[in-house]
C-alpha cells in the first residue's frame, strides 16, 4: 500500500507543477517493470538494476525494474528469438530506426510496440512539457499519423555530442617547430615531419578501426558517409564528386605511410597495441580516453603533452568542417514501449520521473552526498567519483531515456584540454548539414532498408578495396552508376519527400 500511495502521490505532483491537465487517478499495485536493455553495469560484473541510480529511481518512483540483458557477443541473436518468442518485456531499449524492418513504423503495425497516444502522455506530464515546448524535436519523434513512438534519449547541446576528434602531441610539433595545422596541407606537411621522425611509428591512428565513424577528412571535402542535406535536399555523399576525391587522398596517405595501417582493422585490442608503444603522432579518439593517454604518456615522459585540434579545412578559404556528432536523438538508448505492458501508464509514468527536475539530475549527476554536490544551487560532481579508488562515473552515469546536461557533460572531463577539445569540435560548421531524423511509414521503411543495407556494403568494401591499393581510380567512377542500380534515387526521393514535409529543417 505504500508503493500505491506514493506513486499517486507522484503522479499528482508532476501533474499539478504541469498546469491545466487533469489530475490521474489510476495507480496500480507494482507488478514490476521487465526492461530489455543492453548491459551498461557489466564492466562493474553487476545488472543495471544494481546501480545506485537505478535503485534510486525504483525507491523514489516505489517501482521494481528487472532488467533483461542479452550478452553482448548474442545480441542480434536474443533478440530475434524474443521476436520469435511473441512475448516481450514491458520496455524495450533497442535501436527501431535502423535495425527493425519496416523501421519503428514498422514495429509498431507488427505489434511488438505500441504508440504514445495523447491519453498516455497524460501520464509523462514532464515529458509532455519538454516535447511542447520544444516542437523542433518532438516533430522528429513522431509517427507519420502524429503519435509519438517513444520516450526518446536526447542530446540537444552540441558540445555533448560531440566527442571524438584529432589529439596531437604538442610536444613533437616544438620539436620540429611546426605551426597547429589547420589546413589540408597544413596535415600534410606535420605528417610528413612525423613520419621522418624516427620515435614515430603512426603518424595517424584511428580508434578501435572506426575511421568512417569519425567522420575525420570527409567533410573537408564537403560530403559524408551517408545521406546528407545539400542545397536543401537530401543527397547520399559516396555517389558525389568530392567522396572519390576523398578517398584518393586518404588512399595517398595509407599508401605514403602516414596513416596506421591497423586503422581498417576493427580491433580495438590492436589499437591499443599501438597506443602503447607510444609512438604515435596523432589521435583520432574519444575524448574520454585522452584522459588515460595523457597520464599514461606523462608518466613515462614529462615532456609528453596531448593538444586538441580542429578537423581540417580544405584550404584557407574554406571553414573548418563538421566532424563527428552523435545528433540530437539516440535510438538505442530510447524506451520503446511493448505491446505486453501489462500496465503501460505505470511504465511511462516512470519513464517519466528523469524528465522531472529531480530525475534530470538524479540521470545526470547521480545521488548527492555519493557522486555529487550542490554548491549555491547546482550540483558538482565529487572529486573522489574520479579517483582510481573510487567507483567511478559510469557507476552512477548511464545512457539511458532522459534529457543530457551539457554541464554533467562538461564536468566529467577531467583535463583542460579535453574541454578545450569538445568546444574547438563542435564550432564547426554544420556543412556538410546532418540530416535530422525522418520516420517512414512500414513500406517506405522496409524499402529503404534493402537500398542503404546493400549500398553501405557495397561502399565500404569498394572504399577499403580502395585504400588498401587493390582496385585503381578508374573503378570509383562507376560508383554513382552502381549505387543507381541499387535504388539511390528511390532512396533519395523518399528521403526528400520526408524532409520537405517535415517541420523541422533545421534540427
């Protein structure tokens, strides 16, 4: 009876700070909520469940949370066979955009979640707030007939989503006195100097093999991976000019020797390998990890010291490009709720609680007294959550359906530096412009799943024959005839019929 009498307690509250809605009576003795989700306490050999916040959450909302956890390495496995199965846990933590047929419209007509209707968003009252106040982004989470598809994970401050990017040595460019490069051939020339150094090895390294997920030299070039806005409508970047002119430099750089060549190897266990020998001139790597690196290097050599940079322009009248950006709504962190909730306001009723003032800082900061402080107001992480003894961020910061705080961001970053990066990062221009997320209806989505499955293949394997010296420039001037074959143009006439009936261009 407690557990009843606080959630009405909770649901009046968040309800009566909401304005002109009508109070919810309905609560309902706790079940237990079953979620599907993906194992962020692993590294700490615990269940999410077990973390500090997510106690915290069941304490304050007097709602149990039982979490289903696939391993990592059965994932695609687990979840087709819950599919298979036809019973599914009351939430569903799974990235529906790409990786379902038929898209998360798809899922929805399938059966296997449900849409957010307005008489269920009675129920997210904080939510509701945020996704009124902001139509930009609530317009992109919507389902073509107007209901919303989840209780989304958002990053709406762009230093937050932007976290990987180039670290040099500052030390090496004394040592040769060279200039911070800024341009294409700027590069060009510290590689060089790096690669007749003999303490260097890797003039350039990538992590972990995910040269395409930095987005690192492509944009210089004014084009991207994927789909993209140019001029206003949507474009697939590979089947342009300026992607084969992108790839031939790069191509002379693998090929010159400037550029590690485990960085085509998706091993993070060889990249580490590299990172180790420290004989490394230049990082393409998340910020998080400069913070090891930079102590790693220091206490072998005092001297040693890491430097941000600003992705390359294409010359001297050319901005600094985009680099990478996680964008605004992550997928696979979202909730999606089941066509099974048994209860389904009880499940967005809690979901609810991280958009409430007191949620957003319990996701982003933690619990007070253990991961944070308050000074005047506003919560400070504690110093002893960074310590080696200590438990660690992570123990109390996981991604998860709730709005990101650019300062829990800001603060985590341990090093100057690593501030000095995310922002140098993010000033960029945004060309070439993100493309802002589009929700088809089940066939669109289905159709345009066979076309970017087949033609991401084809231009990975095409860009890494490439590379790696094994087809000549010749064979890239038939890849905007190949990808036709393949139904670009279909793709990008549904990608721009959606984006001109979207309202929010420019998200």
């Amino acid at each position: 009876m407690l557990r009843v009498f606080f959630l009405q307690l909770l649901i009046i509250l968040t309800l009566v700070s909401c304005g002109n809605r009508e109070p919810v009576e309905e609560a309902y003795e706790d079940p237990g909520i079953s979620w599907w989700c993906s194992n962020r306490a692993a590294s700490f050999n615990l269940d999410m469940e077990d973390l500090p916040v997510i106690l915290e959450l069941q304490r304050r909302t007097g709602i149990s949370i039982d979490f289903v956890h696939p391993p990592v390495s059965q994932y695609t496995l687990r979840f087709k066979l819950m599919l298979a199965s036809g019973r599914y846990p009351d939430i569903i933590s799974h990235d529906f955009i790409n990786d379902y047929p038929g898209g998360v419209a798809g899922a929805v007509h399938d059966g296997i979640i449900i849409a957010i209707d307005d008489e269920l968003m009675r129920h997210a009252p904080n939510l509701d707030r945020f996704l009124t106040g902001h139509p930009e982004i609530a317009d992109t989470l919507r389902l073509p007939d107007g209901r919303y598809f989840c209780v989304p994970s958002l990053i709406t401050d762009k230093t937050s989503s932007t976290y990987i990017g180039p670290f040099i040595r500052k030390d090496l460019l004394d040592k040769h006195d060279l200039d911070i490069p800024q341009t294409i051939a700027d590069w060009e020339n510290v590689l060089d100097v790096f690669y007749q150094d003999p303490d260097i090895d890797f003039p350039l390294t990538f992590y972990g093999g995910n040269f395409m997920d930095t987005h690192f030299l492509i944009g210089s070039y004014g084009t991207d991976w994927g789909f993209y806005l140019k001029n206003d409508n949507v474009v697939f970047g590979p089947s342009e000019k300026e992607f084969i002119d992108f790839l031939t430099t790069f191509r002379r750089w693998y090929e010159t020797g400037w550029v590690d060549p485990g960085c085509l190897i998706n091993s993070k266990k060889a990249y580490t390998g590299t990172v180790d020998s420290n004989t490394v001139g230049i990082y393409i790597d998340y910020i998080t990890n400069i913070y090891n690196y930079t102590q790693k290097l220091a206490s072998e050599d005092s001297s040693v010291e890491l430097m941000p940079l600003a992705y390359p322009s294409f010359d001297d009248n050319s901005p600094i490009p985009a680099g990478h950006n996680a964008g605004v709504f992550i997928p696979f962190a979202s909730a999606y709720i089941s066509t099974d909730a048994g209860h389904p306001e009880e499940v967005i009723g809690m979901l609810d609680y991280a958009w409430s003032e007191e949620g957003r800082i319990l996701f982003n900061f933690g619990i007070e007294g253990e991961s944070y402080t308050l000074r005047n107001g506003k919560p400070y992480f504690l110093d002893s959550i960074f310590r080696p003894e200590g438990d660690g961020l992570k123990y109390y910061i996981v991604s998860g359906p709730y709005l990101r705080d650019p300062e829990s961001f800001l603060q985590s970053l341990r090093l100057e530096a690593q501030v000095d990066a995310v922002r140098l990062w993010s000033s960029g221009t945004d060309f070439p412009r993100q493309l802002p997320v589009l929700i088809a209806g089940r066939d669109e989505s289905i159709k345009l799943m066979e076309i970017i499955s087949a033609m991401d293949s084809y231009i990975k394997d095409t860009s890494m024959d490439f590379i790696l010296g094994k087809t000549d420039v010749n064979m890239l001037e038939n890849i905007e005839d190949n990808l036709k074959d393949m139904g670009l143009k279909t793709a990008e006439k549904i990608y721009n019929a959606l984006y001109k009936n979207s309202t929010s261009p420019d998200l």
